[in-house]
C-alpha cells in the first residue's frame, strides 16, 4: 500500500495551455530561418538592440493597471514596491520606452532590429499560442513615405531570401486614415466611439479567418464561435455594415483600389490623407521595381494595435493549403505600421515611428508546409563508441580531435553493448560512427561505420556490383592518424541531403 500511495503523490508533468515545447530539430532550423532574416535586414542598414521581456506596465501603452490588476491581454504581477510589471506584448512598445530613454545618444533616424518572445494572456486554440517569437525593424525618427515603403520591399526581400517564390506571397499595404475617413462616413469619428471603432477594427481585421458572414456578425449584434463562446459586435446598422464591407471589394489594380477609396471617401480629409500616402509608397515601390504583384494596395488591411496611425501593412502568403482554420490560403506572416503617437507618450514632442514584425513560428510552418525546410532530418553529431570502458582515455582523445577540426562529435556516456550504442545513434540521426575495439587498437585503426550508406544499403535491391561498392562506402578501417580525413570524407559524401 504504501508503493501505491507514493505513485500516486508523483507529480505529473504538464505543459501550460497555450505554450509549447521546442525539439533541438526545431530550433536549429529557426536558428538558420532568423540568420536568413537578419541578413536581409542588415543590407537595409538596420542594427541590432535587445530589450528586456519584462517592462513596467504602463509603458506598454495600450494596457493600463485598473483598481485591482491591469486589463486583459498581458501577463502581469507587481513588484515588491507595487508597481504593476508585465511580460512584453510585442517588440514595439519596449522599443518605443528605449528609444525614449535614450532619444539623444541614437543616430535619427534610427533603424534597429530585435528577434525575441512576447507573451499574450489570450484564449489560446488552433495556432494561437500564448509565447511566440517575433522579428522585428523599425524606423524610428522619419514620417517620409519612403521609410514605410522600404519596409514593405524589405518584407517581400526577405520573403524571397527564405525560398518562397514570386506569386506565393503579396505584401499589401493600406493606411489607418483611409479607415478613419470610413469611421467618419457611418458616424464613429467622435472620441466617446472609441470602443465601437475598436470593435470595428478588429472585426474587420478577421475577413481572412471568418469570411464575409463571419465579419458581418461582428459587425452587427456579435457572433457564437464553435466554443459556443459568444463575442459581441460593434451593433452597426445596415447602411453602416454596407459601407465597411465595401472595402473587401475586389478590384483589378492599384488604380482601381485608389479609385475606389476616392469614392468612397471624396469628403473626408482624413481619408484624403490617407489616399495620398498610399499613391506615395505605391509610386516609390513601383519606381524601385516592386510591381503590384510583389506589393499591393489593399484597404481593407486593419492590423489589430490600436497605435497605428498611419500606413499598415502585411504580409500574406497566397498559396493554397488546407490550415488548420479552414481557410483556403496559409495567409498572414508579418505585418506592421506607422505608429507615430508610441514614443510621443514619452516625451513633449512628436516622434514619428514605422515598423514591421515577422511572426517567426508561423513562418517556419509556412516554410515546412513548402518544403523549405525539414524539422526530421537535421544531421546529429558523429558518435565515438565504447567497447572497453578501461580506454574511455582513448576514446575521449577521438572526440576531441573531431571537435578540434571543426566537426560535431561526441563520446557514447550510457552504458551496455554495441546494440545500445548503434540504436542511440540512430536516434541522433548521426551520419557515422567510430568504432575501436581491442583488434582496431592493436593494429592502430578505427573503424567508421556510415549510417546514412548503411541505412540505404538493407534497402537496397540493386546488383551485386553496386552492393559491394555499397558495402565499401557502408563500414571501412584506416589508420587512427587518419580518423579526421576519413569522417570528413562520409560527412562530404551525404552534404546537401
């Protein structure tokens, strides 16, 4: 009884809802996808600058403490002098405290870089995790077009620099003044419609996910989701319905797109201003040769921070897949904005900002999804065996001769028999093993044995020439002076795979 009763008090292990756990396959591919990244963004002259995960709560912005814990959204606790704290949403508020903190000693513009997790206290489900990784560029100081347009061909570089071909992906841009302006056509420009207009926003920034319906609903009285949770609308009526989904209309070019938003919204000043900014950037990336193909007009993106302020943008991969959602293209990677109002809460003048933000994990499954990357086959590292625990010496020398040329190995540190160790080998997905038994010592040799060449090999059905020269590749001795060449040599044979 008491065996029973201490089984029972174990503890079980349990991941969080909402986050997940990395295999080493995983990260090293991220590593490789962030590298590629980086690259694209330092020939654009951006540098690099990490900020903490943690900043005070109020200078998030968007989320402010109430009487008894700050609003929804972000994870938070209080220090030990009261203060409320709270795990970064993004990368752009932390960014906006630092350059705030340091507005003097930066070069303006400044352009700076950051890849790193943020936290959102959110409902997590289908693709929708509560830890992710983002990357992140920014311009701070510069209310140009051309900063907003630059980001944009930095996003559709970057794309192509990760392997996804023209026509799979569309960089499209709109502007928060063009929705202003339709704000101010259906009756939601004044200040005590802010949370309705919010609630607009983020409806509309939902089209891709739940369709025309869906975005009707939340428009309306609100919508039940497959939970049976029910999410209240911005109670629109149908003129007013009408009006904002006449965004989602289709349109054969950025002429017509810029034509439509004329239209819809000759009245407004805002949504003048807005109209103009966006001709401004298409003329830029035009004049760059980025084509309405690579990088288009589309008034119907929102991007769902409220601190944007001008120009948004995101990036949408085009291709066809069946996601988990249902819906019939993969959809967004990355997006971002101008967001000119961010770092002015900080000081008593104007600071005009605009960046971008890759959502790095969905990337890396769009990315799998086309076969870009494989998380199964990442090659481990070479394994030196044991067969007498006595020469451990020996054996250890081995390993650091590989490592000392540069080439990733390790000593078996389990114990038991040949078997054991091929199998942990295996399952390492190591390229080859070394091997010196009492018989390679005495004759001054070691064995390498190609896991890869092996594997083939049991299924191979081709001629006998073929399998003997197979079974040469597969397990060969030479001297111990000459381990490096000879694990150099399989590593060379299966490079590329």
């Amino acid at each position: 009884m008491a065996d029973k009763s201490e089984k029972s008090n174990k503890l079980k292990p349990r991941l969080p809802r909402g986050l997940a756990d990395r295999s080493a396959s995983e990260i090293v591919v991220t590593r490789q996808m962030i590298e590629k990244i980086r690259a694209v963004y330092e020939l654009y002259g951006f540098e690099p600058v990490e900020t903490p995960a943690i900043e005070y709560t109020d200078a998030l912005g968007k989320f402010l403490p109430d009487q008894d814990r700050p609003n929804e959204g972000v994870f938070s606790f209080q220090d030990d002098d009261e203060q409320w704290l709270s795990l970064r949403y993004d990368l752009t508020a932390p960014l906006a405290r630092y350059v705030a903190e340091n507005f003097d000693t930066l070069p303006k513009p400044y352009r700076s870089y950051r890849v790193g997790t943020v936290f959102r206290n959110e409902k997590p489900g289908p693709g929708r995790f509560r830890e992710f990784m983002q990357f992140d560029a920014d311009t701070v100081g510069s209310s140009s077009p051309a900063a907003d347009a630059e980001l944009c061909m930095m996003a559709a570089d970057t794309m192509e620099a990760l392997g996804i071909p023209r026509g799979s992906y569309v960089v499209k841009v709109s502007n928060r003044k063009v929705l202003d302006g339709l704000m101010e056509a259906i009756g939601l420009s004044t200040d005590k419609n802010a949370n309705r207009r919010l609630t607009v926003l983020r409806a509309m920034d939902k089209f891709d996910r739940l369709g025309d319906h869906g975005v009707r609903q939340l428009l309306a009285e609100g919508r039940k989701d497959e939970s049976g949770d029910f999410t209240k609308g911005a109670g629109l009526d149908a003129r007013a319905i009408e009006t904002i989904m006449s965004v989602f209309e289709p349109a054969a070019d950025a002429d017509n797109k810029i034509a439509q938003i004329d239209l819809r919204l000759k009245n407004s000043r805002i949504g003048q201003e807005g109209r103009a900014e966006l001709e401004a950037i298409r003329s830029l990336v035009e004049a760059a040769g980025y084509s309405d193909h690579r990088i288009a007009v589309d008034p119907s993106v929102v991007r769902g921070l409220e601190y944007y302020t001008g120009p948004v943008f995101e990036v949408e991969l085009t291709f066809a897949t069946e996601t988990e959602d249902g819906s019939p293209r993969f959809g967004s990677v990355g997006g971002g904005g101008r967001y000119d109002g961010l770092i002015s809460r900080f000081r008593s003048e104007p600071v005009p900002a605009t960046g971008f933000s890759i959502g790095v994990s969905r990337l890396l499954a769009a990315l799998e999804y086309l076969g870009k990357v494989d998380l199964a086959t990442e090659t481990g590292p070479v394994v030196v065996t044991v067969f007498d625990q006595d020469r451990i010496a020996d054996y250890q020398t081995m390993v650091a001769k590989l490592r000392h040329a540069g080439i990733r190995a390790e000593l078996y540190l389990g114990s038991g028999k040949f078997g054991p160790q091929m199998k942990y080998a295996d399952r390492r997905n190591s390229p080859c093993v070394v091997i010196q038994g009492s018989d390679e010592k005495a004759r001054g040799e070691v064995t390498i044995k190609d896991l890869i060449v092996g594997a083939e090999l049991a299924k191979s059905e081709k001629g006998r020439e073929q399998h003997l020269q197979k079974q040469a590749q597969a397990q060969r001795s030479v001297p111990e002076a000459q381990l490096v060449e000879a694990v150099r040599e399989v590593l060379a044979r299966h490079a590329g795979r």
